[in-house]
C-alpha cells in the first residue's frame, strides 16, 4: 500500500490530522493499535478551547459539540471555606466547551468513515522505518499477516508510550520531564453537576475538581497517593473524601452516586524537542504530557494537528517545505506555555508533600492574590482559555 500520509494513532491527535489533510486534499491511512470501542471507552478530557472546537467544524465534524456541548463562561476557585469566580468571558472574550474526548473521538471517527478514508485497527507490530530518508514506510502485522505502508511522511501521533517517539536514535532527542508525587483518582458518575461551571478545590486534604459530561452526568476527581489502587476507593469514601474537600454549600448540594467509571492518572509534565526527525512529525501525547490541571492535553493534541496540517499542506500544494521545517519551533513554543500554565495551576491548586506548612500558606495568599487582582485573573484566564494559534 501507499499514501502521502501514514498516521500512526486514533487518538483525537491523529484522527483531527487526518481528517485536516483530508480537507486539503491529502490522502492518509491511519495505522490504531486498538479496536474503535477500546479507543472509544477511554475516560479522559472533558474541556475543549474555542480553537479545538473550531477546527472540528472545520473538518465538518463540530454540529455535534455545538448542539451537546456545555459552553461555560467561567469557572469557580475554592479555598479557605469560600468559592470565587473567574470569569473569563469578561476577561478574555471567549468561553470553554464541555464536551468529552470519547465524543470528540466518535465524531472523528464517523467524519472519517464517511468520507471514506481507510483506518487500520487491531495494527499489531506497527514500526516507523526509514524516516531518515526520502523513502520512509510504515510495517505492522493485521491478523497474523505482515503488510507495509510506503508514504511521504510518517505522523507519530501515538501518545506517551507509543513505538514513534521511541524508535528515535536517543542522541537526536532531547526530553524535560517532571513526575509529581501524586496522581488523580477520577469518577464517572450518572448525577446532575454539583455547579453549572467547573470548581477547583485547593484544600488540606489534596485538590479536588467537580467538572462533568453533561447535565446529568458528573465527573469528578481527588488527588489521591501514587500509591493508591482503585480497590482502596469504594465509591463511598471517594464522596466522603470529595465532600470534604469542598465548600459547605457545595458539599450539602452535592448529589452521590454509583461510578460508572474509576480510574487514577499519575500527573507528569514531559516535553521532547524537537518534534521533527527527517520526514517523521510527532503530535500530541507521543511529544508531550501536562498534567491534567490546566485541561490542556487534549487541547494541544489538536494545535499540534493544525500547525501539522498546515505545514503539510505547504509542502504538497506550495510546494515549499518551509511550514515542515518550521513545524517543531511553532508547535513546541504553544506546547511550552501551556507547559507552563499545567504546572503553575498544578503547584498552586494541590498539596505538596515536601513543602510544608509554609508552602500551603503562600498557595493561599496566592490564590488570594489571583481572584482579587485583575491581571492576575485575566492572565488565568487567557491561559484558560487557550493562546492564539
Ligand atoms: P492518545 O489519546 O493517547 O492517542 C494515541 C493513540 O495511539 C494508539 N497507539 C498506537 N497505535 C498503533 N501502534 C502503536 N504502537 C501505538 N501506541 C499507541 C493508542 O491506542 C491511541 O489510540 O494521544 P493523542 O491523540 O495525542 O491525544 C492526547 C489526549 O488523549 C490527552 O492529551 C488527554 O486525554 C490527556 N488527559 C487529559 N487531558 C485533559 O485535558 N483533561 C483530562 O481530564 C485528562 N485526563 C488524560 C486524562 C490522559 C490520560 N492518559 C494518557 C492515561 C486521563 C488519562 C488517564
Ligand atoms: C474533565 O472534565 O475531565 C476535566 C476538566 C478540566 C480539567 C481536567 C479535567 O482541568
């Protein structure tokens, strides 16, 4: 087989790239390691950025989010007992989406099958070869046959523990990577949100978020010890622990009920530079992880496409390689704000191990700080909200 584009990873970074290239009339094939239900099945982000959702309608697969996605104007900081609002369509002008990556995904996906273009699930094996010359390929074993995919480029968008990062010659790589001594226990649950707008909880007993897929079904998450295993959290200590972690109003208002999903993330901020290898990009998670704070993951996934998209379609149509050679300084210096954005709203929302009592009281006078201070809430929120493209 053969195609301009062999895309490694169904993942929202893969699937938003090739439904792009599509749009500007560059053929790809997409290579998933799983099947679409076990990709589809993975509870991750909930909260898109006016560029994400735009780049879905630009593909044509945004009606969806539009008519079932929450749009919020602000979002809620709670310390010390009281709740304060950011509201950051008075400081930016744009809003926030909720609407769950699993949607984001199947939307992806039916845009890609109707349009005809081929997906390769059940990709056992796949390996990026030859990516250091004009003639990479793509192999991999369906069905207990091994195949191969001759293309122009090979796009790594195989998150963190994908095989493209990976087959990358360690002397041409450089990685920055910070693992944060705690991780986030998330439930699904079928319950009406506490709030109509999202709140992040700074308390003594860890951080806690109340965000949601819909009107009647909540997620939320507490940060729990690395050491922890779901086993440990029945679904009543995860609302005991969660009701306490919250304001007294919000915690009397609080509606509980069974998951219907656990599950701890560990919460890591990683970069590799560059992002380019010859004639190899990677996108998305395969290049770097933020912590969850910030709701950015997702987020730059589809940034990372778009300035992909855009470079590719230079070289193709333009016929300038410019856009590719400029492709890994653009995308990383977006990746490292919100890099930056991640851990800043990491360090002040959670509790530290190694920081102590004085550690806890300067979080506070931040956090004091920011919902008093103007600048300081509209530097928030224009994070929040997403950096221009
Ligand atoms: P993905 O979504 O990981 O997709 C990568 C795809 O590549 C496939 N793959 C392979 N395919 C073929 N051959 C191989 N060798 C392969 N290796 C892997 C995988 O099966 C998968 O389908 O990466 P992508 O597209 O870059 O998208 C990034 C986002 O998924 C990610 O940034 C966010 O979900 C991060 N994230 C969260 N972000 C938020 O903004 N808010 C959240 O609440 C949030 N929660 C999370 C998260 C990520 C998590 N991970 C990675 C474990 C919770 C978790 C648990
Ligand atoms: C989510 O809805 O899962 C979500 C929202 C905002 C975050 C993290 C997760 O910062």
């Amino acid at each position: 087989m053969r195609t301009k584009v062999a895309i490694i990873g169904a993942g929202p970074a893969g699937l938003l790239l090739g439904q792009l290239l599509h749009a500007y009339g560059i053929d790809n094939v997409i290579l998933e390691r799983q099947t679409p239900d076990y990709v589809l099945g993975r509870i991750r982000a909930g909260l898109l950025e006016e560029g994400t959702v735009a780049l879905l309608d630009e593909v044509g697969g945004g009606a969806r989010a539009h008519r079932e996605g929450l749009v919020h104007g602000g979002i809620e900081l709670a310390f010390a007992g009281s709740r304060h609002r950011i509201d950051l369509k008075a400081a930016t002008g744009k809003t926030v989406m909720i609407y769950g990556q699993t949607e984001v995904t199947l939307d992806l996906m039916n845009a890609r099958h109707a349009a005809g273009l081929t997906t390769i699930y059940e990709a056992a094996d796949v390996k990026p070869h030859d990516f250091d010359t004009d003639h990479p390929r793509v192999t991999y074993v369906k069905d207990g046959t091994s195949h191969e995919i001759a293309c122009d480029f090979i796009a790594g968008c195989d998150g963190f523990h994908g095989v493209s990062r990976a087959s990358v010659k360690p002397s041409a790589i450089e990685t920055f990577e910070r693992v944060y001594p705690f991780g986030w226990l998330g439930i699904l649950s079928e319950t009406p949100p506490v709030s109509h707008e999202l709140i992040y909880s700074n308390h003594a007993r860890g951080f806690a978020l109340c965000t949601m897929r819909s009107t009647h079904r909540s997620r939320h998450y507490v940060q729990c010890s690395l050491d922890d295993h779901i086993d440990q959290w029945p679904d009543d200590r995860f609302w005991d622990e969660l009701k306490l972690r919250l304001d007294q109003e919000t915690a009397d208002k609080l509606v509980t009920g069974p998951s219907i999903e656990k599950s701890i993330a560990p919460l890591r901020s990683f970069v590799a530079e560059p992002m380019r290898f010859g004639r190899m990009f990677l996108a998305g998670d395969a290049a770097h992880i933020v912590p969850p704070t910030g709701a950015k993951g997702l987020n730059l996934a589809a940034s990372d496409a778009y300035y992909l998209a855009v470079a590719l379609r230079e070289y193709y149509i333009e016929k300038s390689a410019a856009g590719i050679d400029h492709y890994s300084e653009k995308a990383l210096a977006r990746v490292w704000k919100a890099v930056r954005f991640s851990w800043w709203m990491t360090s002040i929302l959670h509790k530290f191990p190694d920081t102590g009592t004085i550690g806890a009281r300067i979080q506070l006078a931040e956090l004091d700080y920011l919902v008093a201070s103007k600048a300081a809430s509209a530097s928030l929120a224009e994070n929040y909200v997403g950096l221009p493209y």
